[in-house]
C-alpha cells in the first residue's frame, strides 16, 4: 500500500496504478476504474448497441482485470489495450449467444438524447440505427476493426495488437467494414438527411 496523495495517483499510468493496486492499495483500484470504466463501457457498448449488456461486460472486463492484476508486467503491454481485447472478446460472445434468440435491432432502446430539437434528435436516432444495423452485418472481425479504428478513433498498430493481427490485415478488415457499409447505406442518403449535407 503507498501514503501517495490521490492527486497524485490520478498522474500515474495505467500499469503503474495497477500494480498498485496489485499490492494492496484500494484508492490505485478507484483511480483506474475512474479511467477506465467510461472507455470500456463506451467501447462495449459500440460493440453491442444495448446499454444494460454494455454494463455487464464492463463490470466482468474490470474484473477479469483485478483478477490478472497481481502477474501484471508492467511495459509489457497497454492496460487499455488489453482491456479493448477482452471487451471485444465479451461482447462477440454476447452477440453470438444473442443470434440464437430472438433480440431485433428495434428491440434495442435508443441511447437518450440531452440535446435540443426533436427532429435533429430523430434524424441523428436514425442515422445512428441505421449505422447500427449497418455494422450489425459485418462479420464480427470487420465490425470490430471499423469500430476500433473509426468510432474509437484507434490507430492501426493499437488496433493490430488489440485484435492479435498484424497491421495489413487490419488495414484489409477496415477497407472490407467500410465497403461492406457503403454498400449497407447506398440508397439510404436521402432517407438519413444527406443529400443538402454535401
């Protein structure tokens, strides 16, 4: 356990804070799931469109974390990077269970929506599902990619190491997710409010 100010634990890094944790110091736990716990939860939840099911995998991700914390080698890899994976590998177990049942897009709530005016707030809803149903198509390695790289705004070497591929194939995986995509949305850009967008 360190006598190291708050303050000055949130300055630390991920994997310095995780062996803090390791050794037995509670407020290193806090400040890392601070962190953390938005981007695993934004990411699960990109990954899954169900923000109840993105919870979950958050909560198991972060654990899984806790429970590997005391072999943690720090330099050895990115603390995110290793949770992007295992929050990947969760939710693409959760899609697959899910695809034997009987959950429908349109069963999935809308995230709510604090910005003004109904009919930006419905035409961004209904971009946003169409996006949705769009990446729902892709085989679940391209989904994933695309989501990485330009929803999460990761870069190719992260994404290579998150999804254990080299860089090329996430390269190939992006450019088949986006054509996979347009061919999705072609016809659609009028319906989604594009055509005075250009």
């Amino acid at each position: 356990m360190t006598d190291m100010p708050f303050d000055d634990l949130t300055q630390l890094e991920d994997d310095a804070l995780l062996v803090l944790y390791a050794g037995g110091d509670p407020a290193a736990a806090r400040v890392l799931t601070a962190r953390l716990a938005p981007i695993v939860h934004a990411h699960a939840w990109r990954l899954l469109g169900d923000a109840a099911e993105a919870e979950d995998v958050t909560q198991e991700a972060l654990l899984r974390l806790w429970k590997i914390a005391p072999d943690w080698r720090q330099g050895e890899a990115k603390v995110t990077t290793w949770l992007y994976r295992v929050t990947a590998n969760l939710a693409t177990d959760r899609m697959r269970r899910r695809r034997g049942g009987n959950l429908t897009l349109d069963a999935i709530p809308e995230p709510e929506d604090d910005r003004p005016g109904a009919e930006a707030q419905m035409q961004e809803a209904a971009r946003a599902a169409a996006l949705r149903e769009a990446l729902a198509t892709l085989p679940d390695r391209q989904r994933q990619a695309v989501v990485l790289r330009h929803i999460d705004g990761l870069a190719n070497p992260d994404i290579a190491e998150i999804m254990s591929i080299g860089v090329e194939a996430v390269e190939s995986l992006v450019a088949r997710g986006k054509r996979g995509l347009a061919a999705m949305l072609t016809g659609k850009r009028e319906e989604l409010g594009y055509q005075d967008d250009e």
